[in-house]
C-alpha cells in the first residue's frame, strides 16, 4: 500500500471526502508520503504544488472543485490502483522578480502565469524587453501576462492568447486589453527567454505584478523566467493525460 496524504480546500465536500479517503486507504505527512492527493479545484491544485516546493512529491488531483482542468475524476475505490497506472507531466513554475518604486524587491514563482496589472482607472504603459533586447517600446494595455504552457489554457486563454501543448517549450505573453499597439495579439517566446517589463509613468500609472498568489503592488520591473530548478510532477489517469487535455481544448467550441 503506498504511503498516501491527503489535503483538501476547505470546501465541505473537499473537507468530507478527505476525512473518508483517509479512514479507508491512511494518511500521512506529506514529507513522508509517495503520492500527495489532492482534493479540490484548480485554485487548491496550484495551492498544493506551492505547498509541496520545499519537498516535492507526485500530485494526484480529485475534482472537488467545479472546472477541474488539473484534476482527475473523483472515485474513492481502487485509488492505489490510479495511483500506479497514472501518467505524469513534469510542469516547470516561472519565476518573478519585481522591483517596487520604493527600491523593494519580490521573488515569488508561478505555476500558472505572472500578471501585471493596472491598479487605477488609467491604462498602464510598459515596456517590453527580451533577453536583453527591447521588443515594445510602449505597451498601452489593463495589463500583460506571461504564461506556462499548462497555465496557457487558465487566464492567458481568457485574455485570448494561444494554447502551448506541454512539449513545445514555448511561453505565451499575451496582452490584456491592449490598446496600443492595438493589432498586437502578443508572442510565443521560446522557453528559455528572460522578459523584462518595464512599467513607465509609475506614479501615474501604478501596476501590480501577480505570480499566481503572490501580488506585488507598484512596481516599476518584473523579469520572469522558467525556473528549471523546480520541477513538479502532476498525475493523470492515462485517459486524460494533461497533454491530451491541452491538445483537446483547442477544439473545444
């Protein structure tokens, strides 16, 4: 029987289902466990793979939640058995570096995306540099994010940016109601690119910087890039591979 623990969002039926999966198949610390299930949405998904940075372990996610996309059905028999049969994606956070106007600076990684924002009523203006080289002299826009490709299919496709199948090793940056440039849908950079955004008239135009839960207001840069020192394994059952899942909701009318 493989060592099994089990977190759960605080939703009722989350909380419930913890309570009986743990009577029937044990529970443990998560340092201490093979598989770390996890019972909930997409929100507590992301929640646990921060939670499980400092002593990664194999997650299984179980719907509890309402859209799913990073969890699996939920069935509470013959779960070792689901255990051993699923497929992994080893998934790679981006990191954020940001830079407040008080000289202040914020690290924090992302599994889904990093956003900058426009705090006020007034569009933010940023500049946009890659690997050295400015690409945007002025992006006026609500904001810009910079995606994984297993978060592409979370607020970047919201905000109409394209979906990156897991082993393409491309990010998608993808403005947020731009409007100028206003043709300018955004780009796929290649994985190992470093984007440095720029935020210009800060004190007019205050922007917060978001890597998934971390928010980091008034900033005036943020670099990002993937972090390859954390890698972290997410199961599927080997029907709903997550790269199936991303290759079918491209199709998805």
């Amino acid at each position: 029987m493989p060592r099994i623990a089990f977190l759960a969002s605080p939703a009722r039926l989350a909380q419930e289902s913890r309570v009986r999966l743990a009577a029937r198949y044990g529970d443990c610390p998560t340092a201490q466990a093979d598989f770390v299930v996890s019972l909930g949405g997409d929100g507590f998904m992301l929640e646990t793979l921060h939670h499980l940075i400092s002593h990664p372990r194999p997650v299984y996610g179980m719907n509890c939640g309402s859209v799913g996309f990073l969890m699996n059905a939920y069935a509470e028999d013959d779960l070792p058995a689901r255990l051993a049969r699923a497929q992994a994606a080893i998934l790679y956070p981006l990191r954020m570096h940001a830079v407040t106007m008080t000289g202040a600076t914020e690290e924090a990684l992302a599994f889904n995306e990093v956003s900058l924002l426009r705090q006020l009523r007034q569009a933010a203006k940023i500049r946009i540099s890659i690997d050295g080289r400015e690409r945007l002299a002025e992006l006026i826009c609500d904001g810009v994010l910079i995606s994984t490709p297993a978060g592409s299919t979370a607020y970047n496709l919201s905000a109409h940016g394209p979906i990156v199948p897991l082993s393409a090793n491309l990010l998608p940056l993808t403005p947020i109601s731009a409007f100028r440039p206003r043709r300018w849908r955004g780009a796929l950079l290649p994985g190992a690119a470093e984007v440095v955004f720029e935020v210009l008239e800060a004190e007019k135009r205050p922007v917060a910087a978001v890597a998934d839960f971390t928010e980091v207001r008034n900033v005036v840069s943020v670099a990002v890039s993937e972090y390859r020192t954390v890698a972290t394994q997410v199961l599927f059952d080997p029907d709903q591979a997550l790269s199936e899942r991303i290759i079918a909701e491209q199709f998805t009318v």
